[in-house]
C-alpha cells in the first residue's frame, strides 16, 4: 500500500474502500459547491512568513479549547453516518481521538449511539444537537448526553433546513443502504467495508430509533430532516437548551459579525465560525475568509473557533495566526476513518500534527500559544 502522508492520500484509498453513496455524502457541498470548494482555496492563498535562525527546541503544540487541555487545537467535528464510512465509524474515531489527546464531537445524527461511544471511552466526549420539532426528544437527548459525562453540548445553528447536496439525491442516500443492484455491486466491490457492517450490529441512526416518537424505522436522512428539525428555532430558544444542559456551550455555524454578536450575548463558552463545510448555503463565503471579521468583531468577547476547509497542519496554523483558538476536522479524520479504520484517523491526526509542528517551526515560533498574525507574509 502508497504510504499515507497526505490527508489526499487518504481520501484516494476511502474512495476506493467506501460505497461511493457514503464517500459521495463526506465529499460533497450544497449545490454548486462553490463555498465547498471555497473554503480551501481560500487557506492556500494565504501566505506564510519564513523565519530564520531561531532556537527551534522544545517545541509544543499544547493549548486549551474551552478550557480543556488539547495535544494540538485540533478537534473531530461533528459528522452524520459516520458510522457508514466505517463499520462502528464514530466509536472507533472517538477512541483515536482519545489517545491523540484531541476532543470528538458526536453528531445527532450519528451510527453509532452517545451509550455507544460512551462504553468504549474513558475520557468525556462532546456532543452536537440538532434541534427538532419534538422538544420533549431534545431535552431527552440533552440528559444523555449529561448522563454520558459529555463535556460539551455543541449546538449546530445552521441547517435548520437542509442544503441540497445533488450527489446525495441522486444516490439515493440512505441507511443502511437500500439494497438495489447497482448498490449491491458497489458494495461487493468493497469487501472489507461489508464484512465491517456483517460484523456489526449498528447500522442505523441509533440516537434517535428507538428514542425519537414514533420513528422504529429510519433510513432517509433527507426527508427525516424535512419532516423533524425545527425550523422554528432561534436565539430565544438557546437560553432553555443552555439551562436544561448546564454545562459548557459551543454555537456552532456563525458566519456573520451579528450573528456572532447575538451568540456572545447568550452567555455561550465558544462559537464556531463555519458554514457547515460548504454544505448548507452555497455562495456563502469562506469560514478563513470570514474569521479575521468575527474576530475584529467579538474576539474579546467570546472564544472562536473555526472550521471548513482545513487539509493540513498548514491551514491549522494560518486559523490560529487568524485569531482562532481551536480548529476542527470534518472530512479529513473521515477520509481517515474510511481508508483505514480506527488507525486511519489516527493517521489523519499524525499527518496535520507534524505538518503542523514543522510548519511552526520553519516560522520561527516554537510554542502554539505564540502564534499570530506575525507567521502571515504581506502579499
Ligand atoms: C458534516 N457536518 C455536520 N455538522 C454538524 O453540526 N452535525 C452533523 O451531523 C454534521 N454532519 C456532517 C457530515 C459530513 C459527511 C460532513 C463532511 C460534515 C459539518 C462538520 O461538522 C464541519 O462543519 C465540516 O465538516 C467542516 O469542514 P471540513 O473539515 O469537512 O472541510
């Protein structure tokens, strides 16, 4: 097998192990997905400044997101039928995470269940909501994930309403899969990947079947989300979802200076600047291109963090020069996962952390906390 160095060279060998209607899902924005495409253009016309001749021992890469220590500011970003990319996709990538000393986020509409990722961990995991109609599921939702010790409740304020992502309607997205000839010969061409899911048991959305009202059954992500997220929700409803969780809180989706002036107000430990990887409003700008504004804007008044587009300890670096205290990982650790299971996404962690480490250093700083807008080059 190719040696893994790039987070590219992982995603060409999940193109080739995962059924193209779960890699498809990962790689692909709304619509024209320019705003996909976007957010990593936008990181590789920033510029780094080269620095010479300094001390370049005891480097670290340590720091803190939302207070909690971190190996590197690098977090796994929430991500729906992660568990389809790999048999026990989001237990496995909790526990690479884990022992990289980064925190995971699960998503709502994960495989594998909060109990699930909580009995193969040790350490506190976070946890995304989406908010639906059923409030009553919500609040449910919100003491398991109190019960399961998460550390963090991540709320997702941007997909009210699902972004259209063309690739997904003409799979047919669902899961399991519907078992169609031309899914059947896309999987058996996957063998791995199939004998990963006859060894399992989990296979559907295992936080909401059996939990949500009425849904024993659920396979369609699209038409499910239509018909159950709440497209009522707004800033009034955050001040009960912070009360009923009590703990730290994260908003995530903020690609806006007053939008991220009204998540400041409601008293939330962090926000995300990003646009769902390009997977909600197509057309939007960049999360890089958007974060030098919500930090000019709000930055001495809340935490950020960033996501969308990062493929490298590069792009991790310019975030922080940018004024981000933490970074997430959506496609990356998935790619990972899908290429190689659990220690797939370890290698996704290992390749942003060395390009992250050597990046730092060939700028001339030494520690992760020193970092700002001085490594950026003038163009
Ligand atoms: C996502 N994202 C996401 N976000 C969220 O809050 N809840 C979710 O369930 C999902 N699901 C999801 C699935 C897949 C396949 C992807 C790629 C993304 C968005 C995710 O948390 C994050 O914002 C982006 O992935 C960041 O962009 P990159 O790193 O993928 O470019």
């Amino acid at each position: 097998m190719r040696k893994m160095l790039t987070i590219a060279d992982l995603k060409d060998l999940a193109r080739r192990r995962v059924p193209t209607m779960f890699f498809d899902y990962a790689d692909s924005g709304a619509w024209t997905e320019s705003t996909y495409r976007a957010n990593e253009e936008d990181f590789a016309r920033i510029k780094l400044r080269q620095r010479v001749l300094v001390d370049m021992t005891d480097r670290s890469l340590e720091s803190r997101m939302i207070g909690e220590k971190v190996s590197m500011p690098v977090a796994l970003a929430p991500t729906g039928l992660t568990g389809m990319q790999h048999a026990d996709g989001e237990m496995l990538a909790a526990q690479a995470a884990e022992a990289f000393g980064v925190p995971f986020t699960l998503s709502t509409m994960s495989i594998c269940s909060i109990e699930d990722v909580s009995s193969v961990t040790t350490k506190p995991f976070w946890f995304q909501l989406y908010v639906m109609r059923d409030r009553d599921f919500v609040g449910n939702l919100i003491d398991r994930a109190k019960a399961a010790n998460c550390s963090a409740l991540v709320l997702t304020a941007d997909l009210q309403i699902l972004g259209q992502r063309h690739k997904d309607v003409r799979n047919g997205l669902s899961a399991p899969p519907k078992l169609t000839l031309p899914n059947l010969v896309n999987m058996a061409l996957r063998p791995r990947w199939c004998l990963g899911m006859l060894g399992t048991s989990r296979r559907t959305f295992r936080n909401i079947v059996g939990h949500a009202k009425g849904v024993g059954h659920l396979s369609s992500l699209s038409s499910w989300t239509a018909e159950q997220f709440d497209p009522k929700l707004s800033w009034d409803d955050v001040a009960w979802i912070k009360e009923r969780w009590g703990g730290k809180l994260v908003i995530k989706g903020i690609l806006d200076e007053e939008d991220a002036h009204m998540a400041a107000a409601t008293g939330a430990d962090a926000i995300i600047v990003s646009n769902h990887g390009g997977r909600q409003l197509d057309g939007a700008l960049s999360s890089i291109a958007m974060l030098p504004r919500i930090v000019d804007a709000v930055g001495d008044k809340i935490e950020i963090h960033v996501d969308g587009g990062i493929r490298s300890g590069q792009d991790v670096l310019k975030a922080i020069a940018l004024g981000a205290k933490g970074t997430y990982i959506g496609r990356p650790f998935l790619y990972g996962l899908g290429a190689m299971g659990k220690d797939g996404v370890t290698t996704a962690l290992e390749i942003i952390r060395k390009e992250l480490d050597i990046t730092m250093a060939l700028c001339g700083k030494r520690n992760i906390a020193d970092v700002d807008g001085s490594v950026l080059a003038q163009v």
